[in-house]
C-alpha cells in the first residue's frame, strides 16, 4: 500500500505562503473597479463646482474667478 503525501509538500507550502488571501484579492479588486466607475463618471459628468474650468493652457488668459465682490457670499452682510 502507498502512503499519501503530506498536504503540504515543499513547492506546494512555499507557493500558499506567498500567494495573498482571496478576502484581500477581493477587497483589490473591488477598489480598483470602485476607482474605475468613480473617475468614469467624473470625466463623463465633468466638474460640480460652478465655475471651475479645464487646465487647458492657452485658452485666452484672463482671471476665471471673479473677484467683484471681494469674493465673500453674496447677502451676507456682517
């Protein structure tokens, strides 16, 4: 009759030691598919913030905020 090998052979322990834990494969994994929806969607909707503009150079200079204000919240008065 043969004897059965030891579950963990040499290569075999060696190999499970370094590969990492499917939780953490997982958790990579839903990261990075989590980043890909998100910048998708920003690139698709492109800025919220009114007046934000591209980092396109030479789009005609001039000062994208305006400063009429002294740039407080208008109807505040203190």
């Amino acid at each position: 009759m043969e004897e059965s090998r030891p579950l963990h052979s040499g290569a075999g322990a060696a190999l499970r030691k370094l590969v990492p834990p499917p939780a953490l494969c997982g958790f990579v994994l839903l990261l990075a598919l989590m980043f890909g929806v998100s910048y998708a969607v920003g690139a698709a909707y492109g800025p919220v913030a009114p007046g934000m503009h591209g980092s396109r150079s030479g789009s005609g200079g001039g000062d994208p905020v305006p400063h009429g204000d002294g740039g407080g919240m208008g109807g505040m008065h203190g």
